[in-house]
C-alpha cells in the first residue's frame, strides 16, 4: 500500500514542525511496513517568494495528484500583514485549497490532556477529569455563504441582512461526517441546532434523524446551541462528537479548544466528499518563535494522526500516535509553551525524538 502525502509546510514554524511529523510518519511506515510519498510543495510566503502567488498552480497540481494534504502554517509577523508578500495570505491559500478540493466538513479535536489540566481555564474539579471532543463543523454552507446577503434602504430603515439555509444533501453528508467519526470514538453524537428558533434548524433536526438511523450503534442528543456553550463550561466530559452548522461550529469549536489552554496542540482536518482531507495545527504560523527549534510539534504530529485515520482508514497507527504523545506528556516531557514555570523544557526536536521514541515501544 503506497499513499501519497502532499506536504506544504508554508511560513515560521511550519517547516520545524512538519519535520518532526515526517520523522513520525516514517516510523510508522516501518511499523507497518508500508509506504508514504511524500512531496513537496510551496504555499503562502514561501511560494510567494518563487512565484508572486500564494498557492501556485503547481502546488495545486501536486495536491490533486495526492490521497491527502498535510499542511503547516502559513503567514508572517502581524506587523507586516499589510505588505505584499503577506497581504491575504491566509485566505488566498486556506480558502483556495478548500474551494479547490471542496473541503466541506472540518473536524476539530479538543483535548485535554490530564497532565496538562494546569493550563485550562476550567475549575480543577472538572479540568482534571480531562475531556476529548470532536466538533464537527460544516464548513461551506450555511449564513456564511448563503445568498441573498447585503444591504438595502437608508438612514433608520437601512438594513443588513444575511441568508441561513442548508439543502438536504448538505446537512445528509456532514452529519454522515459526524456519526462515522463517533464510531471510530466513543459512540455518541450531540447534534447542535437551533431548532426552537430557526426553521433552517428545525429542518437540520429533522434531516440528521433520518440520518441517524442508520447508525442505531451510535447515541444521538439534540442540544439548542445556547446550553451546548454553556454544558461545555460545566461538564465538557459529557461530549464526544459535536455535529454543528457552520456558524456555530466556529463558535464552539474555539470554545472548546480554549478550554483546554494549549491551541498549540490542537490538530485539524478539513475532508472533502470521499476519502481526500487536508490536515493542519489549530495555530498559525507562531512567526514569535520561528527558527528557534523551540516551537510544539505535537499539533503537527496529531494532524499526521488524523490523517492516518479519516484518509487513509489506519485507525490503529493513528491510535499509537495519540498514545505516544500522551505517553510523552504523562511522563512530564514538555516544550516551553505547555511547560510549567521553573521546570526545563525540550526543543521542537527533541520533543519529536521522544514522542518517536514512545511509538517504537
Ligand atoms: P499564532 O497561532 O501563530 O501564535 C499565537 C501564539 O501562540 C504565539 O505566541 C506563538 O508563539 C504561539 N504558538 C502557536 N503555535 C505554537 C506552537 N506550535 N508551539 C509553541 N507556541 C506556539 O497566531 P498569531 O501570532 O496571531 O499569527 C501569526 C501568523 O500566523 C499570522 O500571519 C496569521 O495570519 C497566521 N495564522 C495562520 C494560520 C494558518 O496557517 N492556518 C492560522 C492562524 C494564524
């Protein structure tokens, strides 16, 4: 079995920390005994200084001629955002590979590591439970997108106005998304409408129970999205998947990810229909600490994980990978944006060294 990696490491700690899941995912070719191919590709600062562009045609070229995406970081200091190179690079290559590949589902982790409880914002009697959630976010559907949206009329009576609407076969293959992922977790999903309120969100219900029954394996609670903000504050260990549209999965999916105090850590995957996904850190592209071999790689190494798991079905392997990195945390290894005052922290690489480590045994 040969799956091809498009690897676009981009701007800052990007290269650092891809690095380290290249190193990762070599391990588990061994272990394996299987084969990945990686290559290559510009995006964002880094192909704008070859190209003038963000995501040249020949980085999109080698994406299409790829099983999956694994993407670092794009974009400069914040001072700089208004010069050329930097101008709109977020959104020229972001948005560009997701309208290219038609990533509409965008699956966000939030864990938090019991030995990491020190970092939540939580109370410690529910901090140190730990949690693991998934939110599930439709990602191109939706009030962002829905039309008509503008303005009209003028002085008082001027208005703005936005269109939220979602067709059956949108909500149908998100909520699809979500009941497979509980299946490969913990087996429950928390549907978030607004149904009491909406009628885009009465007919959002009305579609994801249609859909549920055909996954009677998998637990299914309707919750409205104003006691889903607030459950996450006061139980969040009750949540494994989170199905939402896509305004309020944006919401809550930086909800919970603050929650668990380290967005350094966080991965992510955006998948398009089929098994084709790009997977990414949750954080930018830290331009703070670039190309000082002190930056997380264990943001970059889960988002190798969950590559493994929702594109090339290798739910096992990316298990290990989960385990090494807690493995790693449990025995107290840290780096400096996770570690705890006074005590002594690894660098990017010796971070990856130790997480490969823990995978070998
Ligand atoms: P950032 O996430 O890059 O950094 C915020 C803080 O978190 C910084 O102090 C940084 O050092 C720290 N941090 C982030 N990732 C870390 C890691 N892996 N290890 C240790 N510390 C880490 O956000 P920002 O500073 O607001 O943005 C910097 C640049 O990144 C901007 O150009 C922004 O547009 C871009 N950005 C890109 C993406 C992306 O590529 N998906 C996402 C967010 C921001």
């Amino acid at each position: 079995m040969k799956k091809k990696i498009a690897v676009l490491p981009g701007d800052g700690i990007g290269p650092e920390v891809m690095n380290q899941a290249l190193k990762v995912l070599d391990k588990i070719q061994d272990i394996y005994d299987m084969e990945f191919e990686y290559k290559l590709a510009l995006v964002g600062g880094a192909a704008w200084d070859e190209y003038q562009c963000h995501l040249p045609e020949s980085t999109l070229n080698i994406c299409r001629a790829s099983d999956a995406i694994l993407f670092g970081s794009v974009g400069g200091p914040v001072a700089e955002q208004n010069s050329e190179r930097w101008r709109g690079v977020e959104v020229n290559s972001l948005l560009g590979l997701r309208k290219a590949f038609g990533l509409y589902a965008n699956l966000r982790p939030a864990k938090l590591y019991p030995a990491l409880a020190f970092a939540s914002s939580l109370r410690q009697d529910i901090s140190r439970k730990g949690f693991d959630i998934l939110v599930v976010r439709e990602l191109t559907g939706g009030i962002y997108f829905g039309q008509p949206k503008g303005r009209r009329g003028s002085g008082d009576d001027e208005q703005a106005f936005d269109t939220m609407a979602y067709s059956r076969r949108e909500v149908r293959r998100i909520a699809k998304v979500a009941f497979e992922a509980a299946r490969k977790r913990n087996k429950k999903v928390h549907s978030i409408d607004k149904a009491n309120v909406l009628t885009t969100m009465v007919f959002w219900r009305e579609v994801v129970e249609e859909v549920m029954k055909d996954y009677p394996d998998v637990e299914y609670i309707p919750m409205y999205v104003d006691n889903a903000a607030m459950q996450l504050t006061r139980n969040p260990g009750q949540f494994d998947v989170m199905l939402c549209g896509n305004m309020f999965g944006d919401i809550l999916s930086d909800e919970a990810a603050a929650l668990t105090g380290s967005l350094g850590m966080l991965p992510s995957a955006s998948l398009a229909e089929g098994s084709f996904g790009m997977y990414e850190p949750g954080g930018g592209s830290a331009p703070d600490i670039a190309g000082q071999n002190i930056a997380n790689p264990i943001a970059q190494i889960l988002s190798s994980a969950m590559m493994l798991k929702y594109s090339f079905d290798m739910t096992e392997a990316a298990e290990k990978i989960e385990a090494a990195v807690e493995k790693t945390l449990n025995d107290g290894y840290r780096t400096g944006d996770i570690c705890e005052e006074g005590k002594k922290s690894l660098t990017t690489e010796e971070m990856g060294a130790k997480i490969i480590e823990n995978l070998s045994a």
